[in-house]
C-alpha cells in the first residue's frame, strides 16, 4: 500500500483535473428541488459549476460520463446548525472553539468560523455521507455571535466559506446564560439590546464617549447587531416554547429583523402564525420526548404539521461535530411522522439555503449553480443508501475518512495479538 501522504497527492491531483474538465452524469433519477423530478437526467457541469440539465441529453465529446442508471441525484445536503472544524472533542477546551468567553453572555462580534480547522477529521467523515454545505453556528451564550455558511471543499478556510457573516445567534432558552431568569427578563433584555443598537448609529460619538445612559452592551456589540437590524443576516433565535416563539415573532415585528426560529419544540402550536410572518423554522425529528420543561408539547409530527399549515421548514440535527452527517436520517423520520419526501428534501436544501442567503449558489440543481451535489445509490433519506459520487464545486471530494483508515488498519490483527 502506498504512503498515505501519496495517496492524498494523488487525490488532490485527480479532484483538480475534475474541476476543469467536462463530466456529464448519466440515466439518472435527478431532484433538482427547485422543479419537478427528471427522471433518465443528465446533469452536466464544467469547472464547477451546472451548464445543463434535463431529460435524455447526450454525454458530451471528451466529457467524463458518469453512467448512473438506477441512481439519485441531488443537490449537496444542507445541515444550517453545526460546529464542524470549530468543535473537535467534547472534553478537551483547546479544541473547543464555537463559544465565546469572558463577553458577559454578549458577543455579537464573535465571528465562530474564525477558528475553523480545515483539517478536522470530522470533515470528511461528513463529506462521505453527501452532508458538504453546513452552517457553523457559535453557541453557549444569549448573543452568541456570528454564523457562516461553508461548503465542505478540501483546502484552506477561504476555499471553504460560502457567506460570513451569514446569520447572528441568540438563544430566548432558560439555559446557560439566561439560567435562573425569569422570560420576561430574557425577552426584555433583547428588546433592550436591539433598541441600543437601533439608537447606536445616530448617536455613537455620545455613546463612545459614555454620555448616555448605560447601554445593554459595549459599541462594538451594537455595531455588530447592526447586520441584523439593517436586515443584511438574519437573527437565529433559539425558542422552545409556544409562547417564547409568539415573543419573538413580535420583537421582530417591532424591530423590523429577519427571524429564524430554531429548536422550535413547540412550533406546531404557533404554526399559522409562523407561516403569517415567513419564518423560517428549524426543526429536528429525532427526539421523542420533551427534553425540557419548554419543550413539554415535542412531538415527532412537529416538522409536518408546520409544512401544512404553510410554514417555511428547515431539518437540521446532530450539532455536535460527529453528528452532523445524521441530517438526513432526521428529514427521513421527518417523513415517516408525514412530512411529505419532497418537502423532506427540499428541508435539508434549498430551504436552508434560502434562509441562508446561499439559494444563489447552492440548494437546487440549476444552471449556473455551483456543481455541489451527490449521486446515491438509492433513496438519500433512507437508512442504507450511500453515496457513489460526492461533488463540491465540481470537485470529487469522496475520499477514505480517518475511520475508514482505522478500520482498515485493525481489518487484519497482528500475528501476536490477544484478545
């Protein structure tokens, strides 16, 4: 076997070749997500990005073809709420990077993608399993700073970043730390924040000089929160409980900010007024039980029961680094409470992407998107199917993982080993 820095050589040669070139995919049941299904598709890209698409189309001259009768293709998995490259092991902080410390529970400035490592493990672990464009979310606080969106490609943080700022996370919960305060407090004290970085602008010389009153956080939190207030990002608030959810979809009323609600326990009783205002919801499914007193009304139809009252849904699930390739099995239990599989799809896709300010580039397979997708053995919300093909910007990008390394490693035990 050859040395594996060889082996990784040689594959980067062959995904930058790829990128140039012509590769037509074949014969195959494709969702496009953003149009109806094609079946016996071809899909056609060249560096990086879809130039065709449709029914019955010939594999173009010099073109790599990609036979693919029998499989699925479809836009790369979409999982917006991960610490991927910014949290490696649970027990040891130096590689914990998603949280900021020491900002008294307000770090609007934090930018979380920051500390990414292009080289985690976990990355291609992820990539494997068609999971290849991800939200990196900051977490921990109640402004927990700003979210990006990545594409899993191979190479520096730069090559990765799709947006960033994408989005800034708050968190409405009675955890961490808002723990022990009482709702009103948490809700007013956003009401508060968002009021001071309103008035920042117009009157930063009087609050850089501290002749105003107090305000709810230093200048550069403020100016921070001015991506949300000028509507360039969103607010991802972390909400649970019905009655939470109602407060914030009227602070953002009052405020004017792009919302997403995410947790969301207890959406399905707000449903039409989530649908009123288009707010995207993010939502799980794997979770069967209330994991906390404000998520007492959980139930596994909560996905499919907001898509019917005509709420905007997207799946996300396993923020935990090693868990976020389990995305697609949340949107396949999703289906299985009657979520319909196209909405199911379209959940951990465009939807995300949408919500994300991504829609331009990745969610859908259109012409002039970046080639980000998958080809799979099967149906890709199923609990078997694998994919064959995986593509980011063109670039072939399925490769063996560090498990799949161990794996093969310990296939043959050493002539002395004992059990």
């Amino acid at each position: 076997m050859r040395p594996l820095f060889v082996r990784c050589a040689a594959l980067a040669l062959l995904a930058a070749s790829a990128e140039a070139q012509t590769v037509a995919i074949t014969g195959a049941r494709i969702h496009p997500v953003s149009g109806p299904r094609i079946d016996n598709g071809t899909l056609i890209f060249e560096n990086g990005r879809i130039t065709q698409l449709g029914a019955g189309l010939p594999c173009p001259s010099g073109a790599e073809c990609i036979e693919a009768r029998g499989r699925w293709v479809t836009p790369g998995i979409f999982n917006a709420l991960t610490t991927l490259g910014v949290n490696e092991v649970g027990q040891v902080q130096a590689t914990q990077d998603a949280r900021a410390r020491g900002d008294r529970g307000i770090a609007a400035t934090f930018e979380a993608w920051q500390g990414l490592n292009p080289a985690s493990p976990h990355l291609q672990v992820t990539r494997n399993d068609g999971v290849i464009v991800a939200g990196v979310i900051p977490g921990g606080n109640f402004v927990s700073g700003q979210a990006a969106v990545i594409d899993l490609s191979t190479g520096t943080l730069r090559d990765m970043i799709v947006r960033a700022p994408a989005a800034i996370v708050a968190d409405m919960a009675n955890t961490g730390e808002n723990r022990g305060q009482a709702r009103g407090e948490v809700i007013g004290r956003m009401d508060a924040l968002l009021e001071d970085a309103r008035n920042y602008r117009p009157g930063r010389n009087e609050v850089e000089r501290g002749s105003t009153r107090p305000t709810a956080a230093p200048s550069r939190d403020l100016q921070a929160l001015g991506l949300v207030l000028s509507r360039r990002v969103p607010l991802i608030l972390e909400a649970d409980r019905a009655s939470d959810i109602e407060a914030a979809l009227a602070m953002a009323r009052k405020h004017n900010v792009r919302l997403i609600i995410s947790g969301a326990a207890e959406a399905w009783l707000v449903a039409a007024q989530l649908a009123r205002d288009s707010v995207p919801v993010i939502v799980g499914s794997l979770n069967n039980s209330p994991q906390s007193f404000s998520s007492l009304g959980a139930r596994q139809e909560n996905a499919a029961l907001l898509r019917r009252a005509g709420a905007r849904v997207i799946i996300a699930g396993g923020a935990d680094a090693f868990n976020a390739r389990n995305v697609k099995y949340e949107a396949g239990v999703a289906v299985a409470f009657g979520l319909p599989w196209d909405d199911a799809l379209r959940a951990i896709t465009l939807e995300p992407a949408r919500a994300l300010d991504v829609a331009d580039r990745v969610g859908s397979l259109e012409r002039g998107k970046d080639a980000t997708l998958v080809v799979w053995n099967g149906d890709p919300l199923e609990l078997t199917t694998r994919p064959t093909h995986v593509f980011v910007r063109g670039r072939n990008v399925l490769a063996p993982s560090r498990q799949d390394e161990l794996m093969r490693r310990y296939l043959t035990l050493p002539p002395n080993y004992r059990p």
